[in-house]
C-alpha cells in the first residue's frame, strides 16, 4: 500500500479509504466523494494522495464558468508540462481531457470545492455522470481515471448522491473527513491535561485548522492558562478564529436569512432542544422553522438526537463547538468584544460558559466514551448510545438520563438497557444521583424495558463522594479514564 506521508497526522483509515479507491483493479472510469466540513484537512489530505499517485489535482475558486474553464486549463498545463494553458470552451471538453490522464493507467483526478463548479454550472453534475459512463464502457474510450469530488458545502455534497440526483448510484467511495474525536484531539494540540484537554476541545472541537492556521500554534500552557488563551484567539477580533463562526453559517449556499438561522442556533446553545422550544424561543410558529432545521441538519451544523427512551422524541443539539461557543459567549456582547473588551466578556460569562457550553459538551464526550468504550467498561458494546427523559408520575417530575446506553436491538426482544449514566462536569457526583438513576431503573422496568443487568455510570468533573457504594455495579469514569487507552 502507498504509504501515508509523514506530515499527515492520523486519517490512517481515511487514507486507506482513499488508495483502496484509487488502486481498485476495474479497468474503467470510477467516481468517489468525499466531503467535511471547512478547515478538517480535506484538501492537505486528497493534495498529498495525488502528489503520492502523481495524479491531478485541482482547487475551484467561485468563478464564472468560463474562469472556472480558463483557471482548469492553466491548471492541467502545469500537470502535464504543456507550453500553453489547454483552452476549454465547455464543460465537456474539459472532462474528456481530465480522463484522458488515466487512459494507460489508474490515476486520481481530484477536483476540489466541487459545489463552486455547481454554482457556476449547474448542470456539471449529469455531464459528469454521462462522462464516467462513457468512459466506462464505450470501446476505445476506456478510462481507468478515480476522479475525486470533493467540497465542504455540506448540503450540496449531500445532494450529489440523493434520490434522483445525476451521479446517484455512480459513486464506489462516500467519505465524510470528520473532525478528530476528543482523545485524538488532545494528541495534536499536545495538550496532557485532560481538564484543559476537554476544555480546549468544547470550544474549538476537532477541527486541525484551528491550531496551526488559526491561533498559529498557541497552545494553553495548563489550565491556568485557559482564561487568558480564550482571551487572545477566539475572543480576540484581531484573530481568524473571532469571526469564523459566523463564516461557517455564510459558506452553506442553501442558507437564505443567516439573521434566522442565527436565532435558531441561539435557541439550541440556550438549551432549547425541542422543536417546540425553539419556535417559542423565536416567537414562531412550529411548522415555520422546519425547513431551517432541516437545512441545518443537512449542513451538518446541527444534528437530531433521539430520545433513548421514546420514539419518535428527540433533541436538538448543535454539532459544532465553535458555533455553540459564538452563540452561547460571543453573540449577546459582540460590540463588546469589536471593542477589544475580551476581559470583561469573557469575565461576564463565565456561568454561562460553564452551564450551556461545558456542561452539555463534557455529557457529549461522556456518550461517546461509553459508546467507544462499552464492551470494556461495561462488558457489552452498545447498539447506540443517547440521552433519555424518563417521566415519574408519583413525584411530578422528569428525570432525565444523560448517559444511557442501549443493547443492540433483536428482533421481538424488549428494548435493554446496558446502562444508565449520569454526567456532571462541575459537581461532586454523590448518593442522591446515583439514587435518581436507581428510580429512573425502576421505572423503566415497569415500562417494558429489560433493565435487570444494568450498571450505573457516574462521570465527573469534579469527583465522587467517598461513600458511594462498591456493589460492582457501580462505574466511576473521571477526566483521566476518559483519556485512558
């Protein structure tokens, strides 16, 4: 296999997913997509697979079709070594260049910030399907080009392969370059502290851009850092990082009133999670803010969590800790902060920060630490972990679950649960939690659920009472075994 280049940190399964696709033994023209949000390392990933393959590469700008067309040209000219840019007069003399690259031998040809092509020429996409065809299978015009589409519109890359869209059914590689999970994350900022590990990463997530580009390597030196480095890289207006945001909204092309949109994601940073809750935080109607969240989930920028308890009843929960961030701390005082007043925001909002920003992140991080790790800590790997509400009649209350993990379901069994867990990333975790986990248990049971071998999980930021009991099922996950393994 083509080895990873060294400068790559970890996508080793990305990259295997990448020369498997371009070292394919089909003797004919193939198609893979490949897609992520901005700043997540598509581009330093797919520049280095067609450097390593000496293949083409091409990154469209937004650009009329014929710049588009001209800037191809040049583009093909310097690959090829050609005295003078090719001259493109359409879109289908283009492509029949491009896969003519690959006649004599399987060749990646990557064509980078796809939906900007789109934009310009809409049509692009069925004269890229009829173009594969014809390469495919026309005698004497056999190609074995692997062309790689690529781009970070979320929405639009999404289309490209739905219902009864042109390339639907063309493509043998879908790929979504995620950004990198908490521990991974913690590895590139070389971050050892796990409290300043979770803190970096509830605000600025996985994305690797944010460290190299973006706060050009400053790194907190230890939590007592923390205060001062969100001062000077996000909160700062003379940094990318206080803007991008609010970019990462404007880049989605299906977006029409960002102002909207904007209040939609504020209602979910305030802990709105229903799609009643946040039509009545926006003064709307329910049925009015459908197709925003519809566009936001197909953004990638928001995601519908389900209830682990009730079907059919979910949550709203904001995919992209920067946005979440920007919402929750920068939104309501912005003239303040254009001002260079970083200090006195981000003084103000501490309580804020802790309750809608780091709270709700550290009981993610915890779901995808019982999800990852289950078979180990908890002797079975789940089918699917969530949060769950669980209504009391006898006390008038909801009790709601932050961590339950669920058994992969079988056909005709009851629903069953592996574990209940509760999360709190400020509070010592003591007898009346484990207590509400024990009641939410039995009232599961009396609803049909098989609870019978469920453990309790605690997780911690804070620590644990020394009294709680040692019964074997009991779990206690602090910030260091979260980082563990």
């Amino acid at each position: 296999m083509t080895s990873k280049p060294a400068h790559v940190f970890d996508r080793d399964e990305d990259w295997t997913s990448l020369v498997d696709f371009v070292d394919d033994s089909q003797d004919r023209a193939t198609l893979g997509i490949v897609s992520g949000r901005r700043r997540q390392g598509k581009t330093y990933l797919l520049s280095a697979l067609a450097a390593q393959f000496g293949g083409f590469y091409f990154e469209a700008v937004e650009a009329t079709e014929v710049e588009s067309l001209r800037m191809l040209g040049a583009a093909l000219a310097r690959h090829t070594g050609a005295l003078a840019p090719y001259s493109f007069s359409t879109w289908d003399d283009a492509l029949e260049a491009l896969f003519t690259l690959a006649r004599e031998q399987r060749l990646p040809i990557v064509i980078d910030e796809f939906p900007y092509l789109m934009k310009a020429s809409p049509a692009l996409p069925s004269m890229l399907q009829r173009a594969i065809d014809q390469h495919s299978t026309s005698p004497g015009h056999t190609s074995r080009a692997r062309v790689l589409v690529c781009g970070s519109a979320m929405s639009v890359m999404g289309s490209l392969l739905a219902g009864g869209a042109p390339l639907r059914g063309r493509a043998g590689l879908e790929l979504v370059i995620q950004p990198f999970e908490y521990e991974l994350a913690a590895q590139f900022w070389n971050i050892t502290d796990p409290r300043l590990a979770i803190k970096v990463h509830a605000v600025l997530g996985g994305t690797p851009a944010y460290r190299r580009e973006f706060v050009r390597d400053d790194v907190p030196r230890d939590p007592v850092d923390f205060d001062s480095w969100v001062q000077r890289t996000v909160l700062n207006p003379r940094r990318p990082l206080f803007r991008e945001a609010r970019y990462l909204l404007a880049e989605e092309t299906d977006i029409r009133d960002p102002a909207l949109y904007h209040s939609v994601l504020a209602a979910i940073a305030d802990g709105n999670a229903t799609r009643g809750g946040i039509a009545n935080y926006l003064g709307r109607k329910a049925a009015d803010i459908a197709h925003p969240l519809t566009v936001l989930e197909d953004s990638r920028l928001i995601a519908r969590e389900p209830d682990a308890f009730r079907d059919g009843r979910g949550r709203y929960v904001i995919t992209e800790p920067l946005i979440a961030f920007y919402q929750a701390v920068m939104r309501p005082q912005w003239r303040l902060l254009e001002l260079g007043e970083a200090h006195l925001v981000w003084q103000d909002a501490q309580p804020r920060f802790e309750s809608k920003v780091l709270g709700p992140h550290f009981e993610m991080l915890c779901r995808e630490y019982a999800l990852r790790r289950g078979r180990s800590v908890i002797g079975s790997a789940p089918g699917r972990v969530h949060a769950g509400t669980v209504a009391d009649p006898a006390n008038r209350r909801q009790i709601e679950v932050d961590v339950v993990a669920v058994a992969p379901a079988r056909s005709g069994e009851r629903k069953r649960i592996l574990a209940l867990g509760e999360a709190k990333w400020g509070e010592v975790i003591g007898r009346r939690h484990l207590d509400r986990l024990r009641r939410a248990r039995d009232l599961l049971a009396t609803k049909g659920f098989e609870t019978d071998d469920a453990v309790f999980m605690c997780y911690s930021g804070a620590g644990f009472d020394d009294d709680l009991p040692d019964d074997g099922r009991l779990v206690l996950v602090g910030l260091e075994d979260l980082y563990r393994g």
